[in-house]
C-alpha cells in the first residue's frame, strides 16, 4: 500500500475492504480468516470493522 492510500483508507475497515486490503475474496475472508476469535474486531450497532494493524497482526501470527 503505498502512502497516498494509506491516507484515503478509512481507519475502521469493513469486510469488503479489509478483503480488499488482504487482496483475498471476500467470502475466503469470511470463510478462513472471520472465524477466528484471535482477530481483533471492533462492531458498530451489528456491523464488525477491522483496523489494518489487527489484520497485519493476526496474519503475522497465524502464517506458517
């Protein structure tokens, strides 16, 4: 990602765009990486968001 971005990125991700971030398929977001409770989210009313730095970490921690 580079820096321009990063500047446009909104700091609370939705499912689509923490996909986006993952360049993965949304329903493989929903199918590999969702379920896991070490992923940190945060919801709003019913709608779960996502900071990048808790994707970037909760990939970091689950790779091989």
């Amino acid at each position: 990602m580079d820096y321009k971005e990063y500047i446009t990125t909104p700091y609370l991700l939705t499912r689509e765009q923490a996909s986006n971030f993952l360049n993965i398929d949304p329903k493989s977001f929903d199918k590999y990486i969702r379920p896991h409770e070490d992923l940190q989210r945060f919801m709003i009313g019913r709608q779960e968001r996502y900071t990048i730095k808790s994707l970037v970490q909760f990939i970091e921690k689950n790779s091989i």
